[in-house]
C-alpha cells in the first residue's frame, strides 16, 4: 500500500503544536513524524503555514432522519459537518421518526444513512418515560450511550422523564456503564416564571431568558449529582448555560464522580444583551444568557470544569422559527452550527489567550472519549483514523448563506465577521470537502465500538 505525507509546520499533535508530517498508510494514520523524517516513497503533500488539526467530533447533533428530514437529513447534516472541519457526528435520539428508543428504531436509522453521509457517525440512545427494558438493549446492539430530558423536550413522541421514571431507568444504564447524558432543567422553576410572564412581550428575547431561569438547571444539576452518588452511573451534563453551576460541579469533579460536562459555541460567543427584538433565530433551550455568564463559562473551560464544546445543531425549517412574527414563545427553540462552530469557536477562544491545541482538546479529543471512539478518532496519532482538517487562523470569513450548506440556510451567525478557515477536511486519508465543494461520493460510515 502507498504512503502518503501531508506536511505542515503548525500541526496540533498531542504532544503541542509543531512542525511535522501525518504519514499515511490506507485509511490511517501510520505515524507523526518530523518533516525530515518522511519516508523517500511516500507521495508529499505540504500545507506550508496552514493548520493541521484532528478531525472534529460533535456528540450532540440533532440530524432527524429517518423521519424529519425535512428539517435536516444525514445528507445535509454530514455536508454541513464537512464543510465545519467535523469527521464524527453523534446523533441525538429526539426529533427523529421513530425516535431512537428501541433497537428496531436504530436499526431504521441505519437504514437511513447507508450511502448518504460525507462523513462518519453514530448514534445515541434515548431514555423515556416507558423504555427501561429498551436501555441493555439498545447497548448491544451499539448506541454509544443515552440521551434523555427532565423538561419537555418540545416535541411529542419523545417524553421526558421524571425522577421516579430516571430511577426505574438507572440501573439498566449502570450495568452498560455508557454515560447519560441529560438535558438538565427542571419544569417547576420554569413553570413558575412563566406564569408571572403571561401579559409580557414575547418579541424581547428579555421575556424568553425570564422564562428559562438559572434555577431550573441549578435544580436539575443538583438532582442529578445526587442520583449519581446513589447510582454510580456515567454522567453528563448537555448544553450546560448557567454558570452558577460550575462550582457545584467543580466539588462533584473532586469528590470523583464520574461527571463530565460540555456547552456550546452559542453561549460562549453570543450575549443576551445584544439580541435584537424579534431575533428568534438565537432561541435555544437552555437560553443564551449574559455576557459576564459567558465570561464565566470560559472561566469553567480554562480549569477543566468544562470538558467540552460541541454545537447542539438542531435545525428546522424556516417557518418553525416564527420569523415574521418574532415571538420567542412560539418559535422552535434550536440553533444550526456544524459549519461554522469552528471559527466561531476560534474567533473567541485566540481573543482570550487559547491556543489551536485548545481547540483540538475541546472539539475532539475530548468528545471522542465520551462516545468511547477516543482510540480512533480525535487525536492526530499512530493508528489513528486519518482525519484530519486544513485550517487557515488568519483567514477571516463572513457567514453567508453560501457557507452553511446545511438544509435551510438561516443562522443567527449571518453577517458576522469571523477568524478562522476551513479549507479542507479528510475522512479516512480521502477529501471530502475542500474550498466549498465537496469531492467524491459520500464515504461516511457508522462508527462501531
């Protein structure tokens, strides 16, 4: 077999940024080596003062298909994904026909993405109010883990659960010892400011993060810290939004729970503040809350209390936004991201000191140990998957429609200038996206265990 050599002098290796060369033999990864160090053989190919980073991973993509692909769809999700610089997508159980709640409803989503996606995938599981016996299941047969809700999700045939439910639930999901990851917000702290909000203006995005207050995850949170004690399962928190958390979790962390936690590049690089009026393309449960709550999240990356930054994509289509009307109480409640994540992300973390290695550990490394693909995918090493993304940091972008490539088009990104460049994305040594085109036939595949 051929070897092949891709050459840069900023490659982020685990080991740091430096100068090296990813040689490659068939789909992996052979070895990382110094530029002088390329076997005489190997066809070259340098990338000069051009990024190399691992291959992004996103364990929270809602990519509804089979069944809403109206919404999104692997092929577009996977397109979108490419284009971001992401190799690995883990798909949310919700909003898909069936939900993926059963091992036949899995076995339909294979069925789905066969021959569709530009890059390569899995699959969570989810935990509702009546699947219990579903949980060992499911696990056999190769979700990477579980997904469930303690709020409403906002969508039928998807129930949350209760604690009386979680509870019936915990011990199935201990046994596979695969982590749960729960939507942590509680409904009485969000039924209860609702209810003052009943003659307020649902244009001002104000009356919409009155809603969802900081209480409703504190509580939920909390809840869940103490289940894991009782039960000893994996935990991890989504989409974590409020940063009065982050102690509580920080004591969980040294009391050795096993507790892991990500957010989001909307709630570390947008502001409540700066939301116009009727802007309901920035409406995602939780909220996006305030910029010195985002300073604190950023604070919760630096030391580790965050894990990691993945995008929660949950696209729909146009009309569900209720743009004309710019109510945010009516509005589907989701941001779409996979193609820009990246240089949002980049945008704000080189203004605060961080460095591409930060990057890789947030958006891949750190990822693929939670969906336990972390001995393949996330990491630019010997016998490692060859995925990999040509990034340019100099490069600024503004976000058009023409760089989404996701099913429908809108995003609260629209118009921003943004530092950072995907040129190109390899999936297993092929390029499937390079300079807004993407080359080949689809090659993505799921990623078992």
């Amino acid at each position: 077999m051929s070897l092949r050599a891709f050459i840069s002098r900023r490659v982020v290796t685990p080991e740091g940024l430096r100068p090296a060369a990813l040689v490659l033999e068939g789909e992996r990864i052979l070895d990382v080596v110094d530029p002088v160090q390329v076997p005489a053989q190997a066809e070259v190919q340098d990338f000069g003062d051009l990024a190399i980073l691992p291959g992004l991973v996103d364990t929270h993509v809602h990519i509804n298909d089979p069944g809403r692909a109206e919404w999104e769809g692997f092929e577009t999700a996977t397109r979108a994904a490419a284009a971001g610089g992401y190799t690995l997508l883990v798909d949310m159980p919700l909003n898909c026909l069936p939900p993926t709640t059963q091992v036949a409803a899995l076995e339909a989503k294979r069925q789905a993405a066969k021959g569709r996606c530009r890059v390569d995938w899995m699959a969570w599981g989810g935990v509702v109010a009546d699947n219990a016996c579903d949980i060992e299941p499911l696990a056999k047969a190769g979700v990477a883990g579980f997904k469930c809700f303690l709020v409403h999700p906002g969508i039928d045939g998807f129930t949350m659960v209760t604690e009386e439910q979680l509870r019936r639930a915990l011990p199935h999901v201990a046994r596979t010892g695969l982590p749960l990851l729960v939507h942590a917000e509680l409904p009485t702290p969000i039924d209860s400011a609702t209810e003052k909000l009943v003659n307020a203006d649902w244009s001002s995005y104000q009356t919409y993060l009155q809603s969802r207050p900081e209480e409703a995850e504190l509580s939920a949170i909390q809840l869940l810290l103490s289940l894991c004690r009782e039960y000893g399962f994996r935990l991890h928190i989504v989409h974590l939004s409020a940063s009065k958390a982050l102690p509580e979790l920080r004591a969980a962390r040294s009391e050795g729970l096993p507790v892991t936690v990500e957010t989001c590049p909307h709630y570390l690089h947008l502001a409540a503040e700066t939301i116009p009026q009727g802007a309901t393309l920035f409406k995602c449960a939780p909220p996006i809350r305030s910029r010195e709550n985002g300073d604190r999240l950023w604070q919760g990356l630096r030391e580790g209390t965050i894990d990691f930054v993945v995008t929660d994509h949950s696209p729909c289509p146009p009309e569900m936004k209720r743009l004309a009307e710019g109510n945010f109480g009516s509005a589907w409640g989701g941001i779409a991201s996979l193609s820009v994540a990246l240089p949002v992300m980049y945008t704000e973390a080189s203004r605060r000191g961080f460095a591409l290695a930060d990057i890789a550990r947030w958006m891949a490394e750190a990822p693929a140990q939670l969906a336990n693909c972390q001995t393949r995918k996330g990491r630019l090493g010997a016998g490692y998957d060859a995925d990999f993304v040509i990034f340019d940091p100099e490069s600024e972008i503004v976000v058009t429609v023409d760089r989404l490539h996701y099913r429908h088009a809108v995003s609260p990104y629209l118009g921003e200038r943004l530092r950072g460049l995907v040129k190109a994305t390899y999936l297993r040594g092929r390029l499937v996206y390079e300079d807004g085109g993407f080359p080949g036939e689809p090659m993505g595949l799921e990623y078992r265990n």
